[in-house]
C-alpha cells in the first residue's frame, strides 16, 4: 500500500499566501487540508473551506487558540504549553495538505518551532516566497535553514506581483524547482482558486 503523500506548506513570512497556496494545492491534487495550530478567528481552515470543492476535505484543526498571535505566546496567554507529541495527523488515505502557522520559525513553545511538525509528520515542504524587497534575504534564509536541518523540500510558489529578478537569483542560488507563481488577487474566490490550481505544477 502506497504511503500518503504529505506536504507542509510554510512561508518566508506571516504574510506569504500560505491559505491561498494550501487551497490551490487541495484544488490542484484533490488533497485533504488541515491545520496543525491556529491561533485567532476566523480560522484558515474556514478560508480554505469557502476556496475549494466541497467534495474536499478540510481536518478539524489539531490546536485553536483564541488570539491571533505566535503561538506560544498565545498558549501562554490561555496558560497553555504546545506539545508537539499532542498535535495528532488526521487519517486519511489521501494526500494531505498541512499549513503551518506563519513562518517557519515560529515558535510553538519556549523550544520548538512550526516547521518541527513538518518531521514529525514526515511532509516535504513548499515553501510560499511573497516579492517584496527584502524577500531573496528571507527565502535564501529560509532554505539555508531547511535544507541544514535535513527537511525534504518540494519547491517553492512565489506569490504577488511578479518580479523576475528576485524569482530568477532565488532559483538559479537554490537550485530547487518553481511549483508555480500566484499573481495579486483581487479577489480571492473559488474561480480564482481553481485558475491558479490549474497553473501549479506538481503530482
């Protein structure tokens, strides 16, 4: 029996478009969705929900937090510790796509950090790389890391506006392959989803 195909989608910062990719990743490979750690309201997992099929399935999150912080301080302030031996994997026999809470170093508690799950749950990693100036440090970083401590990584989607430099050095320097480019949305709806599933390219 085949294993189930697992991937942990992280970004370079808060702000990368991880719910967006997560829901054109779902889309594209007819994937289940979960995630791990939310931290605030509304949930990702309700945004991912409204993107895709219904057919689809989206997880009940393994841990909610009330505030929409780290989430270690958010546990603190719920006088809670995150353990990562308490963040179960659904079961599914199908491919399951797992987002992660901001970026990839951000904590859980006072030692671990959001991308340990991607280990614990044996995922490859994409990474989501926004444009904007400062983002080849942060990409750059974020793979020096990754690939340092042994992580699988998949590839990497680059969201907003397109700039072909940063995109073309990134690339040509990580040698890691481009899954595919999610331009500026206007609005982000289920027709717009199901475009951008069509474009990423991935199995």
């Amino acid at each position: 029996m085949t294993a189930t195909k697992r991937y942990f989608v992280t970004g370079i910062d808060t702000d990368s478009g991880k719910s967006v990719v997560s829901a054109a990743l779902a889309q594209k490979l007819q994937a289940d969705y979960w995630k791990p750690v939310q931290a605030g309201f509304p949930t990702d997992s309700e945004t991912v929900r409204s993107l895709i099929d219904e057919s689809l399935t989206v997880h009940r999150e393994g841990i909610i937090l009330q505030l929409p912080m780290s989430p270690h301080a958010a546990a603190k302030a719920e006088h809670l510790t995150i353990r990562r031996d308490q963040i179960i994997l659904p079961k599914t026999d199908n491919t399951l796509i797992i987002e992660g809470a901001g970026g990839l170093m951000v904590p859980l508690n006072d030692h671990d950090f959001v991308i340990d799950l991607a280990d614990d749950f044996d995922a490859e990693v994409i990474l989501v790389s926004r444009n904007y100036l400062g983002s080849i440090n942060h990409t750059l970083l974020s793979i020096a890391y990754l690939q340092a401590r042994g992580f699988r990584i998949a590839g990497i989607i680059f969201n907003d506006e397109t700039n072909t430099e940063s995109e073309s050095f990134i690339l040509n320097h990580s040698q890691l392959p481009c899954l595919g480019r999610i331009p500026k949305l206007d609005q982000v709806t289920p027709e717009s989803i199901a475009s951008l599933a069509n474009k990423i390219d991935i199995s």
